[in-house]
C-alpha cells in the first residue's frame, strides 16, 4: 500500500529568513562538491568510488 500526503507551509518571516539560510547554505555545499568533483574528473583523477587517493596514483 502506498500513502502520499501532500502540505503546503506557510512560513512566517523569521521563518522564511531561517530557511532562505539553511538552503543557502546547502546550495553551496553542493556547488563546491560538484565542483570539485568536476575538477577531479578534468585531472584524470577519478573513478567510480570517487577520487584516487594520491598514495594510490
């Protein structure tokens, strides 16, 4: 059996301003490891784990 609810929030300005940072900030933690994940691939510096530790190259 599959339920699905289904809300809406309706956050008030302090809570607007709390999430608008926590968001923020999750954003960019996500960039920057997308980005250094490109930066690993462009090097050659990957596999499918992740990137190769420098002792193992």
């Amino acid at each position: 059996m599959q339920l699905r609810y289904s809300f809406r929030l309706y956050p008030n300005g302090p809570q607007r301003t709390a999430l608008a940072g926590a968001f923020g900030c999750a954003r960019v933690v996500y960039n920057d490891a997308l980005r250094a994940r490109e930066t690993a691939r462009a090097a050659g510096d990957h596999d499918r784990r992740g990137p190769v530790p420098a002792e193992d190259r």
